[in-house]
C-alpha cells in the first residue's frame, strides 16, 4: 500500500462511482449474503408491506458503496472501520429482458479526517439515488502506512 | 405485539461454526461489485501480505446476521421479522477475515429502547476464531440496529 497520510489532505476528494443495479443484483446479493427477505425480490410482497416496491438491501448499498475507498486504499483490508446508517431506500425498477439498470447509485468520497496517532484517514461517503441520500454518517477508517 | 424489554443485557453465546471458503469471497465480491483482486487472485492477496483471499468490508454480516437470527427465532423475544427494518450497521475489524478462517460469533442485546409503537434494537457481534492452542482471537465487531415498526408505521 503506498498511501501515506502526510500526502494526504481533509477535504480531499478520493473519486466517485455509480452503482448500476437490476433485479438480478439484488437475487446474487440475496444468495451470496442468505438475506432473502422477499422485499428484496418479489413485487407484490413489496408492495403489501407498504413498500413502492422491491428495494435494495441497504447492506448492498452499504457493501458496494466501500469499493470506491477498498480501490482508493489499494488493500481492502485497509478498510477496518466501516459504518452506516440506512435513511432512504433504493428502488430498483424491473428492467429484466433490456439492458437498462433498474436503478444507479451514486458514489462519492472525501477525506473527512487524519488521526496521526492511529495513522488512519476517515473517508466521509456520499451515496445518493434518484437525487437522495440513502446512506447517512457513512465512514470507512483507512489503515495507512 | 411487543417487544420484550428483558432483551436488553442478553446474549447468545458463540453457536456454529462458518468456514470462510474462497469461492464465497468471491461469490460475495462479486454480489457487492468488488473487483479488488485480493478478492479473487490467491497471488494477487499474498502480494499484499496475507495468507489467503481477503474478504470483502462487510462480508461479517453473513456471520453477524446468522448469530441474529438466533435473537429473532427466540420466541420470548417478539420480534416480527416481516416489520424489520435495517437501521445502523458497523463493522471493526481487529484483523482481516481471510479464506480459511473458522470463525464464531457471540451476540449481545446491548439496546432495547421504544420507538412510538416498535422499538429499536441494538445488537452487537463478537466475532472471533479459535486459534489451534484453544485461545481465543478477536477477528470482529459487528454492531446492528434494526428497527422492529409497530403496527401503522
């Protein structure tokens, strides 16, 4: 890993990401994680638990949203704090047959703060959909060398 | 229905054991879109120190969430699954989670508290791995709150 914190500065951008998400995303999350709350694939079940309709599992949102900063800090294992809370849902629309996302999160991230003595850097997510936050506090603390 | 406020101060002690394998730090990987290639290249993982393929950030949660269950399944505990939804969620990790780990996980009820007609519960996850001399090795914290919606919410 070569990111040194004196080379870094609070305020300083790390990049973005937009997520494209389709129903089957959601499916292969469901599978990999064993969270298979129909919410998270099934319409009318959505629906009758007064949802718009299907939603991502915010720990999708949550788990994909770090790879901007896993990428950033060369090591995922870089990553040894990493916290959310879920505000809004993400709506993924059913696209299957096309070639469209059901949904696209957005991704952003900044050096929120330097700790010297733990030699760590806080990266502070934004992540929003359809124009929204949909997580909020979302910190990841980076080991640095 | 109601949640139990007795929930609070309990704990669930470390049940079965979860066998960390390659391809499930793959399979996960990939369900998150991680293309990182400690993820998926043994090579590419030893180059940057460690023993086997690193686990994604938040691949805890599988552990994590199976020790939950265990709270949600209680029957003195009232919590309706279908009302449950995921409010906060952290992970600390003491070292990284690598393939062939064996890993247990210790639930604690460290929140209990009303919320209009549900409640918010706060439950953490100590996430350990027995070394080959019987110690024990703090491998992570998982913490989750989850707010259980009363009826109308």
């Amino acid at each position: 890993m070569s990111l040194k914190l004196e080379e870094l500065t609070v305020g300083q951008e790390i990049g973005t990401r937009s997520i494209e998400v389709t129903r089957q995303d959601l499916v292969k999350y469901a599978g990999a994680s064993g969270d298979f709350n129909p919410i998270h694939w099934n319409e009318s079940f959505a629906t009758s638990v007064e949802l718009p309709g299907v939603i991502a599992h915010g720990m999708f949102t949550m788990g994909s949203a770090v790879q901007l900063v896993s990428d950033w800090a060369g090591d995922p294992a870089a990553v040894v704090d990493y916290q959310t809370r879920f505000t809004k849902p993400v709506l993924v629309a059913d696209t299957t047959g096309t070639s469209e996302p059901g949904a696209v999160i957005e991704v952003a991230g900044v050096v929120g703060a330097l700790d010297v003595e733990s030699r760590t850097a806080r990266i502070d997510l934004t992540v929003t959909f359809a124009g929204q936050k949909v997580l909020m506090k979302s910190q990841a603390v980076v080991k640095l060398t | 229905m109601t949640i139990n406020p007795d929930l609070q101060g309990r704990s669930y002690p470390a049940a079965e054991v979860y066998d960390v394998g390659r391809e499930k730090i793959r399979e996960f990987a990939r369900a998150v879109k991680a293309t990182h290639p400690a993820h998926f290249d043994i090579e590419a993982a030893r180059a940057l120190g460690h023993s086997d393929l690193v686990a994604p950030p938040t691949f805890a949660i599988i552990v994590a969430q199976r020790a939950d269950a265990q709270l949600i399944a209680d029957p003195e505990s009232g919590i309706d699954f279908s009302r449950v939804v995921h409010a906060e969620q952290r992970f600390t990790h003491h070292r990284p989670i690598v393939a062939g780990d064996q890993l247990r996980a210790e639930l604690h009820v460290d929140g209990v508290r009303a919320m209009g007609g549900g409640a918010m519960i706060t439950t953490r996850a100590e996430i350990f791995a027995v070394r080959e001399d019987n110690q024990r090795e703090s491998v992570a914290t998982t913490t989750s709150s989850i707010l259980v919606r009363g009826e109308g919410q």
